[in-house]
C-alpha cells in the first residue's frame, strides 16, 4: 500500500530509505524546537505556548506535505521570519502586540492561498532568474548568521551618541536615527560566559559537521546546553523533570487578532508581513527544491504547485496554533541526501516533531548560546551557493550581490530581494537585454518602486 500512495518503486526508494531520511531532517532541523520559543517570547508571548505551537504546527503542516504533494520537504517556523515577527511585535515598543501579529500572518496566509490557486507564485519560480535564486539562499544564509552572533552575545554593538542625538532621543521616547560615526560593530567579550559557550559549541559543531556526523546540529545543541550547566548559562530550575507535556493553560492556539490587524490598515498588514513573506517563503522553497534537485534548469518542477499550497496553508495554520510563519526548512535538503525522494520522509518527520511534545521541559533550558552555533552553521550551509552564481556577468553578479549583502546589513531579507529585482531589471534593460527579463520581473520592479516610496517610514 505504501508503494502504491508514495509510489516508492517509480522513485527508485523503499520505506527504509525514507524513514531512515526522515529522522536525518528531523535532527537537522529540531533545533527549531528550542530556538523558536527563545526569539518569540521577546513579544511577551509564553515560551511553553510557542513550543506548542512549533511542534504541532510542524508537524502537522510537515505531514500534510508528505501526504498532499508526497514532497520529501519538512515545514516548521522560518528562521528570519519568526525574528522579523518578534521585531515588530516586541513587547513595549513593537508596532503591533503579538495578537495582532499573528493576524497579521494568518491574513497574509490567505493571500498566499489565493496566490498559489491563481498560480501567480508558480508564475514567480519561473521569472526570477537563476543568479537570483541562488543569491537568496545565500542571503537568507548570512541572515541567519547574523541572528546566532546576536543570540550569544558574539557580536555587540557599541554607541557615543553626541548631544543633538541625545536631544532627539529624548523627544522621541528613546528612538533616534544614530550618524555613521556614533555607533559600531563589535566582538564581544571573553570573559562573557555566554560568549564563550557559544564559541565552545561552534567548535564541537564544526567538526561534527566535518566529520559528517548524522545529527550533528542537534547533538551540539545538547552537548554546548551540558557544557553550560557549570558555566552557568544553562539554569536548571527547581522540580525540574526530563518529560512531561507543556503546560496548556497559557496556549496561545486561536489568540490571533484579525480584526486588530485589519485596524492598522490592510496596506500595512499587507506589505510589514506578506511582502516579506512572499519573498522569504518563495525563496526557502525554491532554494530547498533546487538544492535538492527537485527543480530542472527551466524552474520547473510537476509537484512545486501543490508544495506551494501546503505551504502557503502552513502560514494561516501557524498563526492560529500562535507561532510565526510556518515554511519549508533547507535542513529537508539533509533527508534528500539520505535517499529521501518521497512523501514518506515528510510524514515520519512530521511524526518526530508530534512526539517531540513530551520533552517540553527541555525546552525550557537551552540558552541562546546554545542554538547559536546551529544557526551559524545553518547559515554556512546556505551561503555555499555562492559559488555557482555568474559573477562574470555584471548583470547576473551584481544584482546577485545586493540581493545577499543586503539582507543582512539591512536586517531584511525582503529589502534584499527587492534590491536585486530592482538592479536586475535595470542592468538588463540598459544593456539591451530587455527582452530576456520576464514579464513578471517587471510588475515586480513597480511593486518594489510603489512600496519603498509610497510606504516606506
């Protein structure tokens, strides 16, 4: 019967094969778990609610991948996305509260809905040139990187505002544009013990990495979370136990504010979540879907629309379990490299984030620095796609460029996606080579123009 759902023979696979490719993503990718509870709960949510929602959100959504498009493809909430969430829903001085956020994400889920119906995304995978796609990956790679530096402290930033700043700040609630010269980035220090462990886990998790140890990202996750217990970073509170399911008092399952979100203005909602979401999400799956050599040269592939409707579905359903977007993980790229080629290694990693639910406590205790080092090294993995862009070509290497430097020194994946749609439109136009551009690049330029001058703050 498996056979026959999955059509494992067609695809030169067995059950064991899948499984075995199931569990690979599973630990490449659990660190979600931990980490996710850890970025959102700067909105005020309850760390324990996230958790809840990760894993059933994951898990459910990864599953309904396996059996829906029968993609070898895992789904949980998007790093980069879930840090955007908790930027402008950060509990104080955030642009909305985090009910408001979630609406915000169950709203831009519908228009993903209606997006991939209309195969306007489908449209989107075929438009964007190669050099891009591969810059996305890069770029979203080096975003991640950023955010495990921030996480342990690694990287600090320092500031000597002068009088007229401190003047403006005062005006402004604390808020002030700071000049070039009043701030800078740094290192940290070593006697930071969070810093340190940090370093110490990165350490153990590049060479489990180098050593092609199965798992690798997880097992340094628990071994630099041990090593923290004596430093004191990792804190282990009383009547603390190993197994038990979270507590469901405080769920944030169905606290979503749609109507809040519609109250700030749909423009808004809009373009704060979907415009960036749009972006992020397309580039997950593609860069995902290419890296796994489910996509031909052209940008085609026979089971990328229904992947694009779970996971466009995965948006909503994530905001009504109470978490950030929920996408596709480059980590499935780890499962495909097992011999995962079907639906099966989905369901069988959909199934280990269900019953991930039973270690909630543990969730509880590992310290940032800890997650830090699988971020990194996650980011690494994605940024090696830089080497197959054509830097040769200006038209093709430059916008490239921006698309991936952009992201993270702007602390945005979209602005960097819109940096290279606009540079690419423009090169290939003033260089004569118009025609090559698709038409779907140039409604994107007029989009990207229309939001960064009528909408930008």
């Amino acid at each position: 019967m498996l056979d026959r759902f999955f059509k494992l023979t067609d695809n030169k696979t067995n059950v064991r094969t899948e499984v075995i490719a199931g569990v690979t993503t599973f630990m490449t990718m659990a660190y979600i778990l931990f980490l996710n509870p850890n970025i959102l709960s700067v909105t005020g949510m309850d760390k324990n609610a996230v958790f809840f929602a990760t894993a059933v959100g994951a898990g459910i959504v990864t599953i309904a991948m396996g059996l829906i498009a029968n993609f070898p493809m895992a789904l949980a909430p998007g790093m980069g996305l879930n840090a955007l969430f908790a930027t402008v829903a950060v509990a104080g001085v955030g642009m909305m509260s985090w009910q408001v956020g979630l609406g915000a994400v169950f709203i831009s889920g519908i228009i993903f809905i209606i997006l991939t119906v209309t195969r306007v995304r489908q449209i989107l995978v075929v438009a964007v040139p190669t050099s891009m796609k591969l810059a996305i990956t890069v770029g979203i790679g080096l975003f991640i990187t950023i955010i495990g530096l921030k996480l342990s402290e690694v990287m600090t930033v320092s500031t000597a505002a002068i009088q007229p700043t401190m003047d403006a700040m005062g005006k402004n609630g604390g808020h002030a544009l700071l000049k070039f010269f009043e701030w800078n980035v740094g290192i940290g220090s070593f006697k930071n013990p969070s810093m340190l462990l940090c370093i110490i886990g990165l350490t153990i998790t590049a060479i489990l990495m180098a050593r092609k140890i199965k798992g690798a990202l997880l097992i340094g996750i628990v071994v630099t979370t041990l090593i923290g217990i004596p430093m004191g970073v990792t804190v282990i509170p009383a009547n603390f136990t190993f197994f038990a399911l979270p507590d469901f008092h405080n769920l944030a399952v169905g606290a979503l504010d749609i109507k809040g979100a519609f109250s700030m203005g749909i423009w808004t909602v809009v373009f704060t979540f979907t415009f960036v979401e749009l972006f992020d999400t397309f580039g997950t799956l593609v860069g995902t879907a290419n890296k796994a050599g489910l996509i031909d040269k052209d940008g085609n592939s026979p089971k990328i629309g229904k992947a694009m409707l779970v996971d466009a579905i995965g948006v909503s359903f994530g905001a009504l379990m109470g978490t950030s977007t929920i996408t596709t993980y480059v980590e499935s790229a780890a499962g495909i490299g097992e011999g995962g080629r079907t639906g099966l290694t989905a369901i069988t990693t959909g199934l280990l984030f269900l019953l991930a639910l039973l270690i909630a406590p543990l969730a509880q205790l590992i310290p940032d620095a800890a997650t830090a080092p699988a971020l990194i090294i996650v980011g690494v993995l994605m940024a090696s796609s830089i080497v197959d862009i054509d830097f040769k070509d200006f038209t093709e290497g430059f916008p490239a460029f921006m698309t991936f430097a952009l992201m993270p020194f702007t602390y945005s994946i979209a602005n960097g996606i819109a940096g290279g749609i606009v540079f690419y439109t423009i090169l290939k136009v003033v260089t004569g080579q118009g025609k090559k551009v698709h038409w779907m690049m140039y409604l994107l330029f007029a989009l990207v123009v229309a939001r960064y001058i009528f909408l930008s703050e």
